[in-house]
C-alpha cells in the first residue's frame, strides 16, 4: 500500500512539474508570435506619421463610430513595403488609403478571423492614409469608460509604427 502512494504521489508532482515547464515555453513563445500591437521592442519603421495618438474625448455609444485619419510617408529615397496593419482589438479597424484614393481594409485584430497581409508599397517621398475607425457599441451596454486601442504597421524590414486611439465611451 505504501509503494502505491508513493508512486501516486510522484505521478502527480511529475506532472505538475510538467505542466509548468510546458506554460513557461508556451507563453515565452506567444509573447514572440504577436506581431508587437502597443509594444515598442521591435525596430521602428522609416516611415514617419505626423502624429502617433489621438484623444476623441467624450464619444456617446448612441452616435455610432468615430474615425481618425493618419498620413503616414517614405521620407526615404527608396521604396518601402508596408506588409501588415492589425489592431489591438475587434472594435477597431482600420483602412489603408492610397494616393489614387482607393482603399484596402479592414484590417482588424490578430486571431480574430484572416488578417490578410497588406503588401502595399509606399514610394520615395510618397504619403497614405491609414484611417482608424473606433466602435464603441462593439462592447456592449458595459463597454463604457476609457478606451486605449492601437494599430501597428509593420513594414518590409520589420519595422513598426504604433497608432493609439483614445476615447472616453458614455452611454
């Protein structure tokens, strides 16, 4: 009876112990795998954007969406690839818009259906538009309070632009 439980007993600590080693790997490589929505440990990008953050203050959930527009420009004398835009959630999106005016999009959060590649190049001294569009009734009647939401562009080099929204959502 005693080999027995001993035996059990080192079952479940090797199991245990298992289980944390397998969450420590598993979580140090998911921290690797997103693609740095609101972090600043990646390269920053060439590109430039006249601002980085925007504050829409006081927005009431019964007025529907609010967006903002970024111009984004290749300051550089060469051409840059601008591979992917994501957010940092579901209530936002966004939407590339070329020089020509044609658009691309949305583009929205990581794991949460296709985010498709952009693969758009911004030529030498050229400029887009990546409008962010903020809705506040994707939360629900409890969705209300501040809001910090984010959308980062990665270009071809692995650099990274991050834009910040902000808002306070009343009802």
């Amino acid at each position: 009876m005693k080999t027995k439980t001993i035996t059990s007993v080192l079952v479940i600590i090797l199991v245990f112990a298992g289980l944390f080693v397998w969450g420590y790997y598993a979580q140090k490589g998911s921290k690797a795998s997103v693609q740095g929505v609101g972090n600043s440990n990646n390269s920053v990008s060439l590109l430039v954007v006249s601002e980085t953050i925007y504050d829409f203050g006081a927005i009431s959930m019964k007025n529907g969406d609010v967006s903002k527009e970024f111009t984004i420009t290749n300051p550089t004398g060469a051409d840059i690839s601008l591979k992917t835009v994501v957010t940092s959630c579901m209530c936002t999106a966004a939407f590339v818009i070329k020089p020509d005016g044609s658009a691309k999009g949305p583009f929205g959060m990581v794991g949460m259906g296709y985010a498709p590649p952009i693969d758009e190049i911004i030529k030498a001294g050229e400029s887009l538009v990546v409008r962010a569009v903020f809705d506040p009734n994707a939360h629900g009647p409890a969705g209300v309070g501040m809001i910090d939401r984010f959308i980062t562009l990665t270009d071809g080099a692995g650099g990274t632009i991050n834009l910040e929204i902000k808002a306070l959502v009343t009802p």
